[in-house]
C-alpha cells in the first residue's frame, strides 16, 4: 500500500491533544494513533473519518497522497 | 457471542493449559536437562499470562479498548503464522514418535505431547504478536 502523510500531529498540536486523547475520542488504541501519525499505518476509511471529524476537517485536509498516487486510469 | 466474552473465555483457556501443563509435568517429573529448558518456558508463559489479564483490567478501567482494527489485523497476521509453524511442529513430534518405534529414543505420554504442542502454540503466538506489533502494516 502506498504511504499516507498525515498532519494528525500537527492538528493536534493545535487542539492541545495527546495521543491518548484523540485514540479514545476515536475509540481506538494509542499505538494505532501513533502508527498512523507516521504514516505506518493506513487506517480504515471509518476510522480516518472519526478522526477527521475530530479536527473538524474533511478526509483530504487530514490524510495527504502524492498527486501522481491519485492519478485516475481513465 | 460478544467479543468481551470471547476474550474472557481464551484467558481462561489459556490459565487453563498452563495449569494443566504444570501439573502434568510436576506428575511425569522431568529431568535437569529437559527441566532446564521447559521450566523457564512454563513460568516465562505463567508471567505472561498474569501480565496479559492485568494489562486488560487497567486497560478497561482506563476506558480504553482492548482491540481496534489494527491490532485485530496483528493477531491475524500473527496466527496465521502460528498455524503454520504449529502444524509443522506437531508434525515434527509425529516423526519423532514414528522414528521412536524403530530406534530408542526417550517418549513420553499423549497428554505430554498435547501439553508441549499447546505450550509452544503460545509461546510462539505471543512472540510472533510482539513481532508483527512492532512492525508497520500497511
């Protein structure tokens, strides 16, 4: 799978949240948060959503790809 | 069945082995040799046991869940290659067993056998799940 960018640390660092914190407002694990803070993990679509909505931001603003990586076959 | 039950009732099959194991080994009496290295085994699994029900009391005080979705994608990928491992052990204790029929070899019982396959399916799941833990999955 391709590698995500994610900017969960620094929209965090905005809101004053720990790790700890946004895992259980996701109902997730902290590992899991941190896994994909780094960009080791690609969450589930309903997970990224979860913590989309934490930050008040869509999908897209939150989990970043190379526009070549978005390129349609059409 | 919910998954809280589920996860009750593997550590309590797992005490249960353990238990199990120690009190048949205590029963059959091992040698220094084979105590040396099964014993530590036992009591490495026994720690490991009480750890794994304690991590999942404070956990579940803390209100924070025990699965989610990636550490369930761990324990998959991590008994999947237990199964396999596994299946290649027991096949290993079967030969073993068929070559002691032709040349002397030192054998226990069946409950042995079951006993030590249980007891190197757990280990080799609870090493495997730290392994794939520490790793990225993608």
């Amino acid at each position: 799978m391709t590698p995500v960018r994610t900017r969960i640390k620094e929209l965090r660092a905005r809101d004053g949240l720990r790790q700890e914190d946004l895992a259980r407002m996701v109902g997730c694990r902290r590992e899991t948060i941190s896994f994909v803070e780094n960009g080791e993990y690609n969450p589930s679509l309903l997970l990224a959503v979860k913590i989309a909505r934490v930050f008040e931001a869509n999908v897209e603003e939150v989990f970043q790809y190379d526009e070549g990586e978005l390129m349609l076959n059409l | 069945m919910s998954g809280n039950f589920n996860r009750k009732w593997i550590m309590v099959t797992v005490l249960a082995v353990v238990l199990t194991y120690v009190a048949i080994g205590l029963y059959q009496g091992f040698s220094i040799g084979v105590s040396s290295i099964v014993l530590p085994v036992i009591v490495g699994n026994l720690f490991v046991v009480v750890g794994m029900l304690y991590w999942v009391i404070t956990e579940r005080r803390a209100g924070i869940p025990i699965a989610d979705e990636r550490s369930q994608l761990v324990d998959g990928k991590a008994a999947k290659l237990t199964l396999v491992v596994g299946i290649y052990f027991m096949m290993a204790l079967t030969f073993y067993d068929i070559a002691a029929q032709f040349i002397t070899l030192p054998t226990k019982n069946a409950a042995i056998y079951l006993a030590a396959s249980a007891m190197f399916l757990l280990s080799f799941f609870g090493l495997s799940r730290w392994y794939y833990g520490k790793r990225r999955s993608r």
